[in-house]
C-alpha cells in the first residue's frame, strides 16, 4: 500500500480535485486529536476562517471539509453563519470524526456529506466554569484542575433516580439534589441548565435556516441531545435515518478516494493517530526544542495553499527529581510552553 501524502503540494492538489469534482470552494479545518496534544474548535478560527472566505469571494457551494472532536458551541454557531455569508449553499463533508461541535456545524449546513467511517455525535456540551468540583489527583504542573460537568451524566442522575431509585414525592428528591449541590456548586449546576437549553435552541435555529419543516428541526434537535452517552457514534447510516437522506448524503464514489486521501493528509502531518510522548522527543538528550502542528485551516488561493496551522512550541528538559514516599530519585521530563496559537503556514509567508 503507498504511504499516505502529506505535502502542501499533496494537499493542494487534493483540495483542488473536490473543488473540481464538486463544483465548489473547499474550506478545510483540521481540529487535530493527537493524544496529549488535543485541539477543540474554539472562537479564534473565525478571523481566520474571515480571511480565507474573503479570498473566495461569493461562492455558489462552499464545502467545509470538516474534522474535529468538538468544542465551543457557540464557536460553531458563529461559524455557520459566517460561511453563510459568502454561499448560496453550504455542504459539510466528513471523511471521519465530526463530533459533538463538529455535529452542530453540520446541522448548520445545506448537505452533509458523510464517508463510509464517517461520524457524528451527540450535540450534549460538558460546561467548565470555575464553580466546577476539583479533579482527582495532584495539581499538574502547579495547576489546579476542575472536572468538567456533562450536561447528560447530570441527567442521567437525576433519571437514575428517578426510574431505578423509585424516588417519587418531592421530600426525598429535594434532599437528593441538596446533597448533589454540595457536591456540585450550585452555579455550575445552573450552567449546565443554561448550556442545555442553549444547545437545544442553537441545533433548531441551524437546522431552521434551511428547514422548512419546524416539528422536523425540533425532532431532530430533542434526538441529538438526549442521547445516552457523549461518547455515542452516529453511523452514516444512522444519521440518513434519522436526520433524513435529504440532507445527509454519502461521499459519491467519484470524490471518496481524493476525501479519504485528504484525511490521509492531514493524519500524517499532524500525527493524529501517534500518541504525543515526552520521552520519546527527548530520547538520549538531555533537552530539546520542538515545535508540534496541531490543528490546520485550508484553502486554495491561485496556484498554491492559504494556510493557518495551531501550533505549540516546547521546551523538553530531563530533569531527576524524588517523588514524595521515595527515597531515590526518578527520571522525569519537564515541559514548558514557549509558544502557543494560530499561525500563518509557512511563517515567512502571507
């Protein structure tokens, strides 16, 4: 088998060859899941995402190759709409994972058009604020670390409650939900509320903009958020049933290969599927300086690619140090982040 492609020339001529098989402009956003080095759509894309649009001018379809765990909703919602604004249709094609915020994205769009492995997922957000109960375990790296709170396990409680616990009559549950609020601070619990409700009204108002059909935007947005697990995968199959092969289509035979290709890409550049190790970058050194790509945004401008990369540059040292319960000293490796953020790819360009 021949290894996967990973240049930008690679890349261009992949986005090129959609483009022309689908008679549209490509946006391509890569939020990388490389374990240790994980990204989320966050709202610093969308300037970028505004510079590359402007380049495409008003575009009949614009396709936004679309990869990504999650991440800020509201993030999502703000970047549907300013695709809209330079589209008359706008297509979301997953090669493979696009889940939780990546699924919101893709309410948001005229067609999404789905590989064979491809994913989504449950639209449920897990609310971070700083009333959320501390992490189990040490500090890391002097930090002091909250769990975030998912709006379906603090459902799941109080169903479990409910159905397995038989709890019925207001006395026993309000003493329930006392004793979770001291566990829980009572704000964090009222911003899972509000993200809930939130969620559930960003789906509809996405799924309106192309919908006429307002009781079908309200199913399909109660189905996405009520999911048992987040961690629940959404087949392609699974997604033309239930959110209707109207808007969920499959990766014509024609275009999957150059799709997949472009995934291939994407996975060998920003190493996705190798597990980030301190360790290993190090080696027999005693420090390194290493600079690691992370996540990317695409788009094809004249003969060449406009890119933006997330990249984090580190400092790795090999430090001994004696664990508390010890007596001997342990090898360890100390990092320590330079730098951090969106950049133009190659730096000296753009």
């Amino acid at each position: 088998m021949d290894e996967p492609m990973s240049s930008d020339a690679d890349r261009f001529r992949l986005i090129s060859e959609i483009e022309s098989i689908r008679d549209a402009r490509v946006l391509s956003l890569v939020l990388g899941d490389r374990r240790g080095h994980e990204t989320k759509i966050a709202g610093d894309v969308l300037p970028l995402a505004y510079e590359h649009l402007r380049g495409f001018g008003h575009a009949r379809e614009i396709a936004l190759f679309l990869y990504t765990t999650g991440g800020d909703t509201l993030a999502g919602w703000g970047l549907v709409n300013l695709l809209r604004e330079y589209c008359d249709k706008l297509a979301v094609i997953a090669p493979f994972r696009c889940l939780s915020t990546g699924t919101l994205i893709a309410l948001g769009a005229d067609e999404i058009v789905l590989a064979a492995g491809a994913q989504l997922g449950p639209i449920d957000p897990s609310v971070s604020s700083p009333y959320n109960p501390l992490a189990p375990g040490p500090p890391q790296g002097g930090r002091v670390s909250l769990l975030p709170v998912s709006v379906e396990d603090l459902v799941g409680f109080v169903h479990f409650v409910k159905d397995e616990g038989g709890v019925e009559s207001e006395e026993p549950m309000a003493r329930i939900l006392a004793s979770l609020a001291e566990k829980v601070h009572p704000l964090a619990l009222g911003a899972v509320h509000r993200a809930r409700e939130q969620v559930n009204e960003l789906a509809k108002k996405l799924l309106r903009s192309h919908m006429e059909d307002d009781a079908r935007a309200e199913e399909i947005a109660k189905w996405l958020g009520s999911l048992p697990s987040h961690n629940y995968i959404i087949s392609r199959k699974e997604a033309q049933t239930v959110l209707g092969d109207d808007l969920v289509t499959p990766v014509p035979q024609e275009l999957e290969p150059h799709v997949w290709s472009l995934y291939r890409a994407y996975d060998v550049w920003l190493e996705m599927t190798h597990p980030y190790s301190g360790e290993a970058e190090v080696g027999d050194q005693e420090s390194v300086t290493r600079t690691f790509p992370r996540a990317a945004l695409e788009s094809r401008e004249d003969d060449g690619l406009k890119t933006h990369v997330f990249r984090t540059t580190k400092e790795l040292r090999r430090v001994h140090m004696t664990p508390p319960g010890l007596a001997a000293p342990v090898a360890a490796i100390q990092e320590r982040t330079i730098a951090e953020g969106w950049t133009a790819w190659p730096e000296e360009s753009h």
